[in-house]
C-alpha cells in the first residue's frame, strides 16, 4: 500500500524506521497497529503486509483518497551497513520490508548487498530467486527457491564471505537462531525485533524486551528491560534476549 504523508517523510530517518496506524475510530478499536516503512519515494511511503486479523483486514478494505491517521516515524534505524562489511539483509516473514528498505538503500549506494528472504510458501514470495545476483528466497515446503528456513542459506552464504554483517527482521523464533549462530560466529549483527505494540510512544510498556547480559545489581525495570518502540526496533544482536 502506498500512501502520501510529506510530514511523516520530512522526519524520515532510514530504513528500520515504522508507523502506528489507527484503523478504526470505535473505542473498542484503540490500539494502533505497527507496519514498517518498506519504501519512501519523495512525499510517498509504501508499507507491505499481511493481513492477519481485524486490524489488517480493515487496512486492506480502505479505498484510493481516504485518509489514515498515522503516527510516525518511529524508532531507529539500521546502521553500519555503509560501513567494511558486506551487508547480509534477511528478512523473514512480514519482517521483509524494513529489510527490502534496506536493500533499496544499499544499491542507491551501489553498495553490494545479499539478500535472503524466507517464507512458508512460494505464493508469499513476489520477488525472483536470482543467487546470481545475491538474492536467495527460501520456503519452509520447498515450494520456491532453497528449501527450510532462512539459515541454512545465511549460514552458506556468512561462509562465503570475509567480512559479513547481518542486517534482520522477522519472527521471534527467526531472530533468536539468528542470534545463537551471529554470536556464535563473531559476526557483527543488527535485528529488528517485532514485539506487541500498543501505543508506540512508550507510555503503555506493552512492547518491553529483556536486555541480554544485565547486570546482577541491575534493580532499575529500566536496565532489565528495553521498549522496542523507544529504545529499537534495531538492536544488536548480543544486546537483547529472546527467551
Ligand atoms: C515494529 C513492527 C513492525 C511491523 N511491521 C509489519 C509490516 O511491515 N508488515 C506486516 O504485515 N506486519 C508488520 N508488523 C506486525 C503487524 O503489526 C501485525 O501483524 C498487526 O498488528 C496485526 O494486526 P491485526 O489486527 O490484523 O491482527 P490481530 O488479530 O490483532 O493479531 C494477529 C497477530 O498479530 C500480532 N499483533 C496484533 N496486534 C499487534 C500489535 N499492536 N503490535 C504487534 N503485533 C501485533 C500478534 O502476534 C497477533 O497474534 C510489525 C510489527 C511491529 C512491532
Ligand atoms: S508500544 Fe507502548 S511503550 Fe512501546
């Protein structure tokens, strides 16, 4: 879905960056629903999604010329992939937009990227299966390009390359194999969590995550905890925990 919102783009920061749409205007509707930002052309965001329930199936009845009242942008956003690595963009699930965000970013850069992006089944994927050109699909069923997860083929992938680092986003399960083989194999790694959202602006803590490795005289609710909406929704992988 695409959509002009020139005050939104104006404080636009990069790829990682989301929005918390309000999709009804009942009272028994409130919570916002967060999409990322998968594109910004000029004055114009583009967001992709899945509809899951309520909330998405309401985005996906709204016409050409309504109005969406949005909030945003909100959250960080990767960093480092500009830097001596060669960025690995794994995107699984409805994680994928911020991820082809980033792979957008990357080639205005001319920087050479690889990307991985996993789903259930080929129907999900509507990008091509190019190794070639460094863009690897994955599908748990084997319907469409490497078959299982997204970790074989960033395992495959990580080996093949000096100096890799992993640029994710995706389902917790994803995130934390993720984390165990990017820790594991001292590779530098940035994850884009997507924890339960309700107000976005850090007021409700519905969107807290443990803090990995706290301290043990860590007493404040604040050391032990991040708000994914505040403190991410990038985080390096050996910052945060997924148990
Ligand atoms: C930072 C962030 C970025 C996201 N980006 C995208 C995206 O680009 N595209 C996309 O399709 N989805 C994205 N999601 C997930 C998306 O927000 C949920 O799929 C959506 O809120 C489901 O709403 P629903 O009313 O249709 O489903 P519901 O029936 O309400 O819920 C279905 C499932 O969606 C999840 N969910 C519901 N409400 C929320 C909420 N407020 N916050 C987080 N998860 C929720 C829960 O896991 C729930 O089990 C993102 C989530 C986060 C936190
Ligand atoms: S979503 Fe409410 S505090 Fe983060």
């Amino acid at each position: 879905m695409e959509f002009s919102a020139p005050g939104i783009v104006s404080y636009y920061t990069g790829p990682g960056q989301f929005l918390e749409i309000l999709l009804d205007n009942k009272w028994s509707f409130t919570v916002r629903r967060p999409m990322s930002i998968a594109n910004v052309e000029e004055k114009h965001i583009t967001i992709i999604y899945k509809i899951f329930g309520q909330g998405t199936t309401l985005l996906a009845e709204r016409k050409i010329g309504e109005i969406l009242d949005i909030l945003g942008p909100i959250g960080n956003v990767f960093s480092g992939w500009q830097g001596n690595f060669v960025p690995i963009l794994v995107g699984g699930g409805v994680g994928l937009a911020p991820i082809l965000n980033l792979f957008k970013e990357c080639q205005k850069h001319q920087i050479h990227s690889k990307l991985i992006i996993g789903a259930k089944t080929g129907r999900e994927h509507f990008m091509d299966h190019e190794p070639s050109n460094g863009i690897f699909l994955t599908t748990d069923d084997g319907t469409l390009g490497n078959s299982g997860t997204v970790m074989p083929s960033l395992k495959k992938v990580c080996a093949d390359i000096d100096n890799p680092m992993v640029f994710a986003c995706g389902p917790l399960p994803m995130l934390k194999s993720m984390q165990d083989f990017v820790i594991q194999n001292k590779i530098p790694a940035q994850l884009s969590v997507e924890s339960y959202m309700g107000c976005g602006t850090g007021l409700c803590q519905g969107c807290a995550i443990k803090r990995r490795n706290v301290k043990e005289m860590a007493h404040s609710y604040h050391e032990r905890y991040s708000l994914v909406c505040m403190d991410g929704p990038v985080y390096s992988a050996s910052e945060v925990c997924f148990d």
